[in-house]
C-alpha cells in the first residue's frame, strides 16, 4: 500500500509515492478528515486502510476506535527512514533514471547503426548469417 509524498518530500528524494509503514507522519487530503495530521499507528493491510493516532470515533459504549483511512486519501509529510527504505528511495529516484535513459537511447542508436551496416553484403556478419541459414 503506497501513499503519495508531499511536495517537500517530492522535490527532496525526486519519488512520487512510498509505500507507507507504522511511525510515517501523513496528512489526510481527502474525505471527511480532510486537513488533520497525524503518525501512522497501524497498517491494516487486511482491509487497505492505515490508522492514524488521534483519529478515532467513539462507539455507543463510549469506546474510542481507530477510524481507518485509505492510503490514496494521505500524502506523508515524514518519513521514518532505515536502511531498507533509503535503498528504495535510491533504486526510484526520478533524477537518475533520466541520465539511465539517455544512456539507453545512445545504446539503442548504436544497435541501430550495426544492424543497418549489417545488411550490406559485404559486411562479415551478414556473410555469417546466410552461413548460419544454409546450415
């Protein structure tokens, strides 16, 4: 269950979305709780709803429980960061996947330019191929 960043958060680690986690801090967007903040308390993945402390309802008896609120409707304002989650952060950063790209785009050119001069005759590896066909 992933929840979007926040817009410091996004300009900071150039990811979009993180999947949330117990301790994160989330500010609700969307629905009846709109604008309140709070620590994530649990993730009920059972029910894809997170809960969040100081966000409960009271019951008939008078008993206070958790209101669960869909991760789609949150974006977390702070992480709580280890090391597993910094090699997330570092394997979606946005910033180097551009730099990956173009380098695939270079790679891609190059391939382009082999296989053109492949189809000429007298090129070996074209030799080689109709080889392989006879064969």
């Amino acid at each position: 269950m992933s929840t979007a960043l926040s817009k410091e958060l996004r300009s900071k680690y150039n990811v979009r979305s993180m999947p949330i986690r117990k301790d994160d801090e989330v500010l609700v967007v969307r629905g009846s709780s709109k604008g309140r903040e709070g620590r994530v308390v649990q993730v009920y993945r059972k029910k894809w709803v997170i809960h969040i402390d100081r966000l409960t309802r009271e019951k008939v008896n008078g008993a206070a429980v958790p209101v669960g609120i869909h991760p789609s409707n949150c974006v977390i304002t702070k992480l709580k960061l280890d090391k597993d989650r910094k090699n997330i952060l570092a394997r979606k950063d946005r910033s180097k996947k551009v730099k990956k790209t173009e380098e695939a785009m270079t790679d891609v050119f190059d391939i382009k330019i082999f296989v053109s001069l492949a189809g000429r005759a007298s090129c070996p590896v074209r030799a080689m191929h109709k080889f392989d066909a006879v064969t």
